[in-house]
C-alpha cells in the first residue's frame, strides 16, 4: 500500500507540473504514507490446524494442504511457494532462489526441510509440489482461491496466507535464532526483522538474548 500511495502521489505531480489538475485537489494531499499501517497478522498452532481441518472437512484438493504447510514452514512467498518443484528437495533440504535486498540477481540457497513439512511431502509423488492429480502445477490464482475459501468456511478472515512468512519468522525470533540466520531463510532484509523483533519479542526475551550476546562477545575476544 505505501507503494500504491507514493506511486499516487507521483503521478499526480506529474500531472500537475503539466497542468492537468490543480495541486489542491491531489487525493493523497492529506494521506501521508507512514500512517498505513503494516499487516501484524499472526497465524496460531491452533489457527493452523483450524485451516488444515477445514480443508480436508470442505473436501479441498491435496495440493491445498501442501501449499500452506510449504508457506508455513519455508517462510517463503506464496507465488515463490506455489512453483516449487521436486528438484528442489534434494534428500533433506530445499533448494530456495532468494532475492537479496538491492541486488538485481538472488542466489540460491539450500535450506533444511522442517520435519513437520518433511512428513508431509514424503505423500507427494509429483514433480510439481502444488500440483494437481496429473502432476500439472496449479496457477497461483486458483489455490489461492481455494484457501480464501477454506479461512472463510473456518472463521479465519482476519489472516492471510501471506501472514504465514511473517508467522514464520516471529516463531524462529521468539525461538532465539539470530537475525541474520532468519535472513538466510526467508530472505528479508535485516530492517524488516528488526521491526517484527522489537514488536513481537518479550521484553524479557530481548534481555536474555543481550546477556547472551555480550556472553558471546566476551568469549570470541577472549580466544583471540
């Protein structure tokens, strides 16, 4: 949305130095873009079962069950999520192609399947991991679709499927992993995890993590 609102503001500027429209009359004029706020969704152990549930109980194709739980423990974007393929699940690790903040090329990194994903995956047999009984790979619109459907038939409306990266994350913060190794994961930029940080992780939590970090910083000056 911060986008949609700079991208507004431009072109009306834009129109306004070729006297199309009067600058008084610019709809954005009023709407300053650090006021939007971010989404702050998320998802629950209880929420995810919920979803799962209703999936099976709506009698949702399988490849609705593997989308989410592929989007819930790879920390990935759905449109990442949805063109995973086979390939990329060499023995116990899932090849993922990140795109690092300003850089024009990402890089490919292996990353561990989690268990709970590598059970599941463990039933799916064809090349393309969101696929339909073919093996042909689902569009991105209809299984999104699909899990619309199933947050609604299970009262889940207030998140969505994207809620589960940030979900991810917060989970492996609270869990006491380092930043930059959630970074290796996900693939977001270090700013953006200092914001889930300092607004989902206990105070307590925080301090404990300092203590362990000068803990650590002692240490590493000392063998040296």
């Amino acid at each position: 949305r911060q986008k949609i609102v700079s991208a507004g503001i431009n072109i009306w500027n834009h129109a306004w130095y070729l006297g199309a429209v009067k600058q008084a009359d610019c709809p954005f004029s009023d709407m300053k873009v650090g006021e939007i706020p971010v989404r702050d969704a998320i998802w629950t152990t209880p929420d995810c079962e919920k979803f799962l549930e209703t999936a099976r109980m709506l009698g949702k194709p399988g490849y609705v069950v593997t989308f989410f739980l592929l989007c819930r423990y790879t920390a990935q974007r759905p449109s990442d999520v949805a063109t995973m393929t086979r390939p990329q699940i060499p023995e116990a690790t899932i090849v993922l192609w990140q795109m690092k903040v300003r850089h024009v090329n990402g890089e490919i990194l292996a990353v561990p399947i989690h268990p709970k994903l590598a059970q599941h995956l463990a039933t799916v047999d064809s090349l393309n991991l969101v696929a339909k009984s073919d093996g042909r790979q689902v569009d991105l619109a209809t299984v999104e679709q699909h899990c619309l459907d199933v947050r609604n038939a299970a009262d889940l409306s207030h998140l969505q499927i994207r809620d589960l990266r940030r979900t991810a994350c917060v989970e492996m913060l609270v869990s006491g992993v380092p930043m930059a190794m959630i970074s290796a994961i996900s693939g977001h930029a270090l700013t953006r995890l200092t914001v889930l940080e300092s607004r989902y992780l206990p105070r307590s939590q925080r301090h404990g993590a300092a203590e362990q970090a000068m803990t650590a910083w002692v240490a590493g000056q000392r063998s040296g």
